[in-house]
C-alpha cells in the first residue's frame, strides 16, 4: 500500500481536488482491490463521505457495472472507478456526469501502471492538448497514415475534439487516468489502419506483428486477428453492426509516457501516438451503443487536418 500512496494522492488531490465537504465513491471489483484501497484511504481522509463499492469483474470493456454501482456514481460528487475492465464507455459513467459527478476512470490499470503513469505534471499534459486542440478544431476530415500500411479518412462532420488532460475540477467532467489525449468520435471513415502497439487481447504487439482493420462508411469490414474478430462477432450478436461501429480516433499527448508498455489505457495517452477504436462511442460525442470498446495503438503516425499536417507531441 506504502508504493500506491503517492498516485493515489496525486489523482484524489491533483487530479479531482476533492473537497472536504464532497461525496467521494470508489468502484473497484475483485481484481483491483489495492488500488481502490489505496484511493479510498486518501479520499476517507478528506472527506467523511467517501465509500468503496468492489464487484466482480466486468466481461468486456464497456460492460454495463451492477445497477447498485452505477446508482452510487450517480449520487457522488466524485467518482473514481479503478476496474479491469473499463468503465469509460458506459452508460453509468454518462449518467453521473450527467448528474454532476466529476468522474475519473481507470480501466485495466495495474499497479505499475499506476505508480509511474500518475508520476506526471499534468499542467503540461493539459498544455499540449490545447496545442493539437488548436490544430484540429473545426476540421472536416482528419487523414492518419503510417509507415506500414495505415491510410484511414475521417469525417468529422459536427463532432467535436475532446480533451483528456487529467485535470477534473469542474462539475460534469470526466477523464482517464493515467491522462493525455484529444479525441473524437467521427461521424464516417474509410481506409486501412494497422495496429503496431498495443491491443487487447495481445497486449503489447511484438516487433513486426501487426493487426489490420479495413474500414468503409464507418464500420469495421475486416479485421485480420481471429481473436478480436471473434469479440467483434460475439458483440454483434447482440447488438448488430453497432459493435463494427468506427468508434474514435484519438491522439496521445503525455509527454511522460515515453515508451509503450502493453497497457492500452497508458499506452493510448503516449505523446506522438495515434489510436483508433471500435464499437461504442456513446460516451464521447457519438451515438452508438456497444458492449465493446477496442482500442488499438498506431506508432509513428502522420495526421493530417483537411490536408495540414498536424504537429504531434513527443515524449521527453
């Protein structure tokens, strides 16, 4: 616990700034119960009303969490929800934003993960998404291409960017944690994009392997990997081409990530990466549901905004 104080200071003091007359909960399930624990014992000393609500994990990321948890986000004023699966693109999390909650999520976090991705000034993280917030903003299409195959074209359309900068001071707010990205959902996209990083199941790919996605009118056509293929397929049984849905495109400014791990939720936020994503988008602008949402890290990308080229971060 002694090793997991110090980010757990960091994301309750820094990061949401809780107050000492707010309401903290912090949702974790059975297989993050030491980071959750480290959390609740900064948030109990702050304030006398924080609690810890833990579950069993989650199938997929996006899964909806128990009716009693996403009750407990709602009613907060903070929320910090260390789980294995995340919570980021899920109803429950919409609807405590929605009801007020400054909300932090932090999906598939491990405990290094933890301690060195919350060792971070986020000042300067927030600094450069503002940088490549100034480029893209207002952007029709959005091109990324890559050295090994990736050439995709986005439709902005009347999306919006988003930031996620790790800074959740205002009401309604919500961020991953470890932070570092701007994001959109986009309205269509067509193209190839291949994975070189980092992808669940498979983790951090090994050099040369790659994955390949073929994408038209904003769903997912191909996908090369028999494993995600089949999450894909098993998610569309339910939900149909919703779970092919191009979900996001996202582009990683933490200077202090500065070199890929095998964890998407740190590895997407790596300054001067892309990543890209399917199925639900509800949570970040869109408005498809899924009970997936897939990420794949891109190295080395080119980005382009209605035919600038956009100037990337890069890691320290």
């Amino acid at each position: 616990m002694t090793d997991l104080r110090s980010p757990a200071e960091t994301a309750v003091r820094q990061c949401l700034a809780l107050e000492p007359d707010e309401s903290c909960v912090v949702v974790t399930d059975d297989e993050r119960v030491q980071i959750g624990a480290a959390l609740y014992e900064v948030a109990s000393e702050i304030t006398d009303d924080a609690v810890i609500v833990r579950y069993p994990p989650g199938e997929t990321h996006g899964g909806e969490p128990p009716a009693p948890v996403a009750a407990a986000m709602a009613d907060a004023d903070v929320v910090l929800a260390p789980t294995s699966k995340s919570l980021s693109h899920t109803r429950a999390r919409t609807e405590a934003n929605e009801a007020g909650a400054r909300v932090a999520t932090l999906p598939g976090i491990t405990e290094d993960v933890f301690t060195t991705g919350l060792d971070a000034d986020y000042e300067t993280i927030a600094a450069h998404c503002a940088d490549v917030r100034e480029q893209v903003d207002g952007a029709d299409e959005v091109r990324v291409t890559t050295p090994i195959g990736t050439d995709v074209t986005f439709g902005i359309g009347d999306r919006q960017f988003l930031s996620d900068t790790g800074i959740v001071h205002e009401p309604g707010r919500m961020s991953n944690l470890p932070a570092g990205e701007v994001f959109v959902s986009p309205e269509t996209a067509d193209g190839t994009f291949v994975v070189d990083g980092t992808m669940m199941p498979h983790g951090l790919l090994e050099p040369g392997q790659t994955l390949e996605f073929e994408v038209e009118d904003g769903l997912v056509t191909r996908i090369s990997d028999p494993e995600i293929r089949e999450t894909v397929e098993t998610a569309a049984e339910e939900v149909g081409d919703a779970a092919y849905n191009l979900a996001e495109l996202g582009i990683g400014t933490n200077v202090a990530v500065t070199t890929l791990v095998g964890s998407v939720l740190l590895d997407e936020k790596a300054a001067g990466t892309v990543h890209i994503a399917i199925g639900d988008d509800a949570g970040i602008g869109g408005d498809v549901e899924a009970p997936i949402h897939l990420d794949g890290i891109l190295r080395e990308p080119t980005v382009y905004a209605d035919g600038e080229d956009v100037t990337l971060p890069t890691s320290e």
